[in-house]
C-alpha cells in the first residue's frame, strides 16, 4: 500500500530565499560610485581653483612688465 501524500514545508518552501549577499554587494558597489564622484568632483574643483589663481599670477606679470 502507498501512504497519503504529506506537505513537508508548503508554499513558503517555494519561496526564494533573499540574497543577502548580493544587497551587501550592490550596496557597496553603489557607496563606490558615489565615493568616485565626490573625489572626481574634488578635483575638478581644485584644477578650477588652480587654474584662476595661475591666470591672477600671469596677470599680475603681464602687468609689472607693462609698468616697466
């Protein structure tokens, strides 16, 4: 004789498990994206501040050789 078939865990079984490992990764991945974006900001911001103050010195020199 064959038993009455038995539900072992029932449709929460059937569920996928949540990846917790692939939230850390992506959580991760995207905090990277945003920490390259500040630093690249930073730089162009300080290139941008180089660059007037370059541009103030050779005035500044371009004006002292007209004066003399």
């Amino acid at each position: 004789m064959i038993a009455a078939p038995v539900v072992l865990g029932g449709e929460d079984r059937l569920l996928p498990e949540p990846n917790h490992a692939a939230f850390v990764l992506w959580a991760v991945l995207g905090l990277g994206v945003v920490l390259l974006g500040f630093m690249a900001w930073q730089l162009v911001r300080t290139l941008d501040q180089k660059k007037m103050t370059a541009g103030r010195h050779l005035i500044r020199q371009s004006t002292k050789a007209a004066q003399v």
